[in-house]
C-alpha cells in the first residue's frame, strides 16, 4: 500500500513538470532564436520593460551564484557568448557552491528575478519530487529485501548482496550524475540536490545491508559489522566534501547510531570510544573545510551523549577512557574546528557556538570526576585536569569563551557541594550529601589544595586574557575578569566554612587579604591596557568589585562581629576617596555595596555584638559606634562622590547617610527605653514620640542639606520623613498608643508628662517644620505638616483637660462629668479662635480652615450634647459663650472684609 501511494505521487509530479514545461521550453527556444537573429544582424537587442521581462523569463528561475567548474564560452560562437551571463548564473554541481564568489571575468548574477517566489509547479518539480524520489529509492531498496525474504526467491546470501549492490548502484548514479555537470537549476533547490539525494539513499541501504548481515542473519561478527557501519558512515561524511550538508548529517547519524546496532558479549571501552574519536576528527576536519557549524555542533553532541551515557550506565568505569575522550573533544574543536587557515589571524571578536557542546559536556564529566567516589576514588585530579584543560583551550582559542563558562560552572558547583550541611542546607540521600541534586563527595585536604590550584589557574589566565581583550573585546574581557574573581572566590568562601574557624580565622583571612590586593592590582593593570586607557569598563569593575568582596570575607574571617559592622561601614570611604585618582565608575558603586552590606549585617543582627555581649549603659554602648560610625562614613562618601564623580552612587550613599544617622538615633533610644534590651516587644507612647520626634527632626535636617547642597536624594529624602512622621502620628499617637483608649499611665508631674512629650512636642516639631519648608517643598507638604501640628495641639488641650478631671489614667471607660464636658466646649472654642488668629497672621489658609472645623464640631457638641447633658448654669453658660465667640468671629471678618475693600 505504501510503495503504490509512493509511485503515484511520483506519477502525478513527473506529468505535472512534463505538461507545464513544454510551454516553456517553447517560449525560451522562441526568445533565443530571436536573439541570435539580431546578433547576427549586428543590431543592438532591444531592452524589455521590466514587467514583461518577468512575465516572459522564468519567475522562479533565478540564476544563484555563479560556480567555478564551468568552462568560459568559446569566442567564435555567438550564441555561446549571448548565453555567458546565464551560464556564468547557474549553480555549480554541488549545493555549497551558491555561497561562493564568482570566478574572475564571469559576468554578475541577474538579480532580476531573484525576488521572485517559486510557485507550486517549481516546487512540485525540483524539490518535492527529489526529496520523494530519494526516499522511495531507500525504502524500495528495503522492500526488496522484504519481498524476497518473504517469498522466498532467493537465499540471505543473495538478498544481502542485491541490497548492497543496489546501494552501491545508487551512491554511483550520484557521482555520475554529479561528474557529468548536473546543476541546480533554479535558485532556492540546493537543498533538492538530486546526487546527494541519491548518495544519502545508497549509504542507508548498505547500513541496512550490513546491519541485516550481522543483527539478523549473523553472517558477519561484531567486529566486522561495527568496522563496515563505521567506515560507511565515515565515507558518508567524506562525500559529503561533494554532495553537501545534508549527506554529511546523515553519514553523522548512521555513524553515532552504529555503536547501538552491534552488540558485544564483551564491550571494548577504548574500541568504542577510538571509533568515536575517528568519526569525530573526521567530522570536524570535513566541517572545518566546509565551515559547517550545524555539522560540527551535532558531532560534538554525539560524542558527548555517549561519554555520559557509558558514565552512568555502564559498571567499572576506564577512568583513562573518560579522559581520553575528553581530551580528544578538546583537540578536535582547539586544532581541527577552530584551527586556523595559513594566514589567517585570530578575530577579535566573535563567539563559537559548536564549542557549547564540548564545553557543557566535558565540564559535566569533569564534574563527575570531581565528586563521584565510583569514578575516582579519593582523588579528584582528573577533574581538575579537565577544568584546567577548558581554561586552557578557551584561553588558546577566544572564539571558545563557553569553555571559560563551564569550567567556571564545574568550579563553583563542585566547591559549593564541599560546604558541610549546617553551613548550607543540604538533603542526605543515600547516606552521601547531596547539594541541588549533586552528590558532593567527603571533602578532604586534597580538595584544599586543588582549590588553590585550581584559584590559580582562573587568576592567571582570567586576568591575562582580560588585559588582552580589553581594548578590543569588551565582552570578551569581561567574561575573564568576571570568573578570574568570581571562581576564586566561591573556593575561598568554601574552604573557609568547610575547613575554616567560622568565629576567627586569621589564614584564611590572610588569604583573602591577599586575593583584595591581587584584584586590585589586576584592575589597574586590565584599566592601563584598555584605549584609551584606564576607562574603567567592565573588565575593570569586576576586578575591582571582587576585591571589595574580598574584602568584605577578610573582615568576617578575622574580626569579631562588632569590628567587623564597624570597619565594614568606615571601608566604604576607601573606593569613595579613589576617586580622586581614578575615575572609574564602579569605585562609586562599591561604596554603595558596603552600605548594603551593613545594612544586611544589622537586619541580621541589631545588637551589632549579640544581645548577650551589649551593656545596658544608655548611649555609650556597641550601638553608637555600631550604627554612628558607618553614619559618618556614609557622609563622607557623600561628600567625597559629590567632588568628583558625582553620579548616582552619590545619592545612594547620602540616602545611606541619613538612613543610618535616624537609625543611630532610634536604637539608641529604643536600648535606653527598654532598659539596655533590644527586642520585638511593642513601643510605648514616650517611645513612639521620640520616634517620631527624630522623623521630624530628620525632615528638618534633610531640608536644611539640601538648601545648602542641593540632592534628589535629600529633597526627596525629606519629603519621606515628614510623610512617615505624619502616619505615625495618625496611626500610633492618635489611634493604637492613645492613652484615651489604653488607660497607660500619663505620669504625675503635672505639665512635663506622657501628654507632653507624645502631643505639645511633636506639635511645635510639625509646626516648625511646616513653617521652615514654606517656599521650599510643595505647598501640599506644608499643609499637611501645619494641619497635624493644629491636630496634634488639639489633641493635647482636650486630654490635658481630661487629665484635669481624672488624674494620670485617663480612659476613656471613666466617664464624663458636666463640668468637664462643659470645658471641653469652652476649650475647643478658644482654640478655634487661637487657630483662627494664627491663621490670619501667619497668612495660612489651612489654619483657617481647622479654625472653622474645630468651631464647627463646639457648635454641634453645644447643640447635640451639651444641651441634653448639661444643667442649670453650666448650660446657659455654653450657650452664651457660644454666642459670644460666633459673634465675635464675625465682626472679626466683618473688619477684615472692610480693610481689604479700603485696600482696593
């Protein structure tokens, strides 16, 4: 069923092409006739407009470039020498030919019809009907096997030589065809290039044929059988130096499979992995004459495949075997694929895509090799051979930079996998610690010093290529500067938690110290390397970002936790005062890092010193030179940045300037009230009103700053700390902490008490500020502070009234008596007359405002509540002192609405 449906789909193609071409053959025989007429004649041919040139010519037979096998014309035949152009555009005999240049004096390809999109008739005849062709002639080869198998005609002997001799029929028809001038006709076909088609066909019958020899008959053994499967698919791979691509990705793949189809009672490692490194080396120098990177990509990938596949499925690993086929993959990309011509120069840029294969690859075996005992026991130097061999290679070869990334993955992977389990959190499986699915082996000494070896070798060669590339590769040397920094230092980090004193270790943090100065002086030397030089570009920033880092590991591994958030905090001065010398834009990025770091250290841990070490003496404990000194450092970084680069790092650090100085101020004021205990219980009132007396204080603060020495971060910065006083004024002060409705204690002194402090104080702080930023912030900012600061002397009026009546506890389930419901009337309209005045001389809108709604609510509460609570007197006098004070108040606007029209 399937052969029937094959041939009439051929059928139908083959008199589609026959009853559609002949029209056209007719048409070209018409024009040519025509043209050696007026040759002949010796009149100039007339141009056609371009229109009907692309009707008439062929729409889709655009010639491609022009090959280098074609005889030039002979000079004493007209028509030859009209037809030169077309000839001199028609493909060569072989699909690779459209890529190259035209030989010397050839005329230029028509570019005409080149735009031009092939119909479904060129389709039908020059690609689909070869592509069905081909595989029709493969799988007729097979089904003639089969019919004879099944009706018996001939013996296996016989039918396995039938099918290689039509398989070798068939690769010599291809090579015939190919040596008799067979061309492309049309452009956009290559792919339909009918000798490789037909080669391709050959080759899978003969894999068929020696594959039925061995697998089903057994007329042939193993060794046999895998030596002609190998050499078929090798010579597959070597015509394809004639046929294409295409054939060669077919003679890769019956190359690669070819292992999998014989099988052995006694499996020979090093045949297995000899065989792959010929078909390897054969591919790459096939694929480098050609510059077929699909081809290279794929072979690489196989011979990788099949090293992980023997390392995890086959028993007793040949250790030598593993290396040896890593060590070829290597050779094969370093001196075959990336190997160059006579003359030709290193590129500068540019980055080999192939070489992800190997390096995924061989830095996954070497992985393996590193921590697995199974591959070798008690000794990791294989692996560490292999990372070093990446290093090597893409260090030989710059278009290999994704070696360089795996041998720095395999590093940092196997070195994180030796941190014991109370350092990083790690499942056991199996008995073995795993670390992400990785089984780490026991760490050791040994492990100590390929480390150092191994920081070695990414130092040296990281540094030296990043200098190398640095004025021509920026990528480049970055990529190096980065793992140069980044490798060396995950180890250190590693060693120290696995074989290091975690509270003080002062070899280590030698070490470290030495790494800081190495990266530095690294980075000077990759700067003056760069053009023009000492430009601070990539490459130079990690340098020198890897040594703040180490930096940072020297302070934890030789100080204590408290001199380590000290000097951590005052190190940020040091790349701020650099600047004066270089401008590179990291330095000021670095001293942004040391912000973040100590902000991580003190989130991890207030006390700067643990709450068992820090003394209760108020202010002169750990936490002032803890939170102060990194405070002061900030600002000097500020300061120094603002002189010279004066960038965004600038504003980073005054915002960490300021942060740290409103924390220096708050914790000490939390130890203090607390009674020397830094904990998460909840503030008190006189707590949150120290807090937000600092929050006023700081909006203050910023604002004269930035008067002075005008910031984004300052003004911006201010605006946050009066919004952030406000809420915590709205929030704790009036609603969560209100004495009112907590009966906490207000104190005895009569005046300076909880009241004071909580409501008169941060009153006059909002008012002052609202008065100061008046004409410097928004006009939104200074209304908000100016009404809270009326609110908040409200506030305080009404519960020192309240206080009056009932004493230090002032809740409000204590009720209310008729004088003091009385007071509070008389109170409020006193104060909305105070407000009202304050207003006016002060010229602010929005005090009269909360003039008008504070005796707006006296009214309503003489109306609604005093009129049903009070008695006697008490009620005539509310009312009357009402009426006078709304009198009043009227004839006072009255005044004001007189002077203002006499003004006019």
């Amino acid at each position: 069923m399937f052969e029937s449906l094959i041939g009439l789909v051929a059928i139908i193609a083959l008199f589609v092409i026959i009853s559609r071409q002949q029209s056209r053959i007719g048409l070209i025989e018409r024009e040519l006739g025509a043209l050696r007429s007026l040759v002949l004649s010796g009149a100039p041919p007339q141009a056609k407009p371009a229109e009907q040139t692309a009707n008439d010519s062929m729409p889709a037979d655009a010639p491609i470039a022009a090959a280098t096998d074609i005889a030039p014309p002979s000079a004493g035949e007209a028509e030859e020498e009209l037809s030169t152009e077309v000839e001199a555009g028609e493909a060569a005999s072989g699909p690779w030919a459209a890529g190259e240049a035209a030989p010397a004096g050839s005329a230029p390809a028509q570019p005409a019809a080149a735009t031009q999109k092939p119909d479904i008739e060129t389709a039908l005849g020059t690609r689909w009907a070869v592509w069905v062709g081909g595989i029709a002639l493969a799988l007729g080869g097979l089904f003639l096997i089969r019919y004879t198998i099944e009706a018996g005609i001939f013996g296996p002997g016989v039918r396995l030589s039938m099918a290689a001799m039509l398989g070798l029929v068939l690769v010599a028809v291809g090579e015939f065809i190919r040596r008799t001038g067979f061309r492309v006709p049309v452009q956009g076909v290559a792919g339909a290039y009918i000798p490789a088609i037909l080669t391709a066909a050959g080759a899978f019958i003969l894999f068929g044929t020696v594959y039925a020899a061995h697998g089903v008959y057994g007329f042939i053994g193993p060794a046999l059988a895998f030596t002609l499967l190998g050499a078929i698919g090798v010579a597959t791979i070597a015509a394809a130096l004639v046929h294409g691509q295409a054939l060669a990705g077919v003679g890769l793949l019956g190359a690669v499979v070819t292992p999998m189809l014989v099988a052995s009672q006694a499996p020979n490692p090093w045949a297995l992995f000899g065989y792959l490194a010929i078909v390897l080396a054969a591919t790459g120098v096939i694929a480098r004459l050609r510059d077929w990177t699909l081809l290279m990509a794929a072979a690489f990938v196989g011979t990788g495949l099949w090293t992980i596949l023997y390392m995890t499925d086959v028993p007793g690993i040949n250790l030598p075997v593993i290396l040896f086929i890593n060590a070829v993959t290597l050779a094969v990309l370093a001196f075959v694929w990336l190997g160059r011509r006579g003359g030709e120069a290193e590129p500068a840029r540019g980055f080999d895509w192939p070489s992800i294969a190997p390096g995924f690859f061989v830095g996954l075996s070497a992985m393996a090799l590193f921590v697995d005992p199974a591959y070798a026991p008690g000794d990791a130097l294989p692996g560490a051979a292999l990372i070093a061999a990446l290093v090597g290679v893409a260090l030989y070869r710059p278009l290999a930079l994704a070696l360089l990334h795996a041998a720095g993955l395999a590093t940092v992977l196997v070195y994180l996998g030796i941190i014991p389990p109370t350092s990083v959190a790690s499942d056991f499986s199996g008995g073995a610690l795993d670390v992400d699915g990785l089984p780490a082996a026991v760490a050791d000494t040994l492990m100590l010093r390929i480390g150092i070896f191994l920081g070695l070798v990414f130092i040296a060669a990281g540094f030296w290529a990043a200098r190398k590339f640095a004025a021509s590769a920026h990528i480049r040397a970055a990529s190096w500067a980065a793992w140069g920094v980044v490798a060396p230092l995950v180890i250190l980090l590693a060693l120290w938690l696995t074989f290091g004193n975690l509270d003080r270790d002062f070899v280590y943090a030698a070490g470290a110290a030495l790494l800081v100065g190495v990266f530095a002086a690294g980075g000077e030397w990759i700067a003056r390397g760069e053009q023009p030089p000492l430009q601070g570009a990539a490459a130079v920033s990690f340098a020198l970002g890897g040594a703040a880092v180490a930096a940072l590991l020297m302070l934890y591994m030789a100080f204590g936790s408290g001199w380590t958030t000290i000097l951590l905090g005052a190190a940020a001065i040091v790349p701020a005062l650099a600047t004066r010398w270089r401008a590179y834009p990291v330095l000021g990025w670095i001293s942004v890092g040391a912000v973040i770091a100590v902000l991580g250290r003190i989130a991890f841990d207030p006390t700067i010193v643990g709450a068992e070490l820090l003394s209760t003496t108020p202010v002169f404990n750990w936490l002032l030179p803890g939170y102060g000194v990194p405070a002061l450092a900030f600002g000097f970084a500020a300061w120094q940045l603002a002189r010279t680069t004066n960038g965004r790092p600038r504003l980073a650090m005054e915002a960490g300037a300021a942060l740290f100085a409103v924390l220096t101020v708050a914790i000490l004021v939390r130890h203090a009230m607390h009674g020397g205990v830094i904990d998460t219980g909840a503030a008190t009132l006189a707590e949150q009103a120290i807090y937000t007396l600092i929050a006023i204080g700081a909006g203050a603060i910023l604002v004269a700053i930035d008067m002075r020495s005008p910031s984004l971060v300052l003004r911006y910065g201010s605006l946050a700390a009066g919004v952030v006083s406000v809420a915590f004024i709205v929030i704790q002060h009036f609603g969560a902490l209100n004495p009112l409705f907590t009966d906490e204690s207000t104190g005895r002194i009569p005046v300076f008490n909880l009241l004071f402090l909580a409501y008169l104080l941060p009153a006059a702080a909002a008012g002052g500020l609202a008065l100061y930023s008046r004409d410097k912030r928004p006009k939104w900012y200074a209304a908000m502070l100016a009404l809270m600061a009326a609110l908040l002397a409200f506030v305080y009026a009404t519960l020192s009234v309240r206080r009056l009546f009932k004493g230090e506890f002032i809740g409000l389930w204590s009720g209310l008596g008729q004088l003091e419901t009385y007071t509070y009337s008389a109170l409020w309209l006193i104060i909305g007359v105070a407000l009202l005045t304050a207003g006016v001389w002060l010229k602010s809108q929005v005090l009269r405002v909360a003039s008008a709604a504070l005796i707006s609510v006296a009214v309503l509460k003489v109306f609604l509540f005093d009129m049903s609570e009070l008695e006697g007197v008490l009620r005539a006098l509310s009312f009357i002192g009402l009426g006078a004070v709304l009198i009043g108040i009227g004839l006072f606007y009255q005044r004001l609405l007189t002077r203002a029209a006499k003004s006019k």
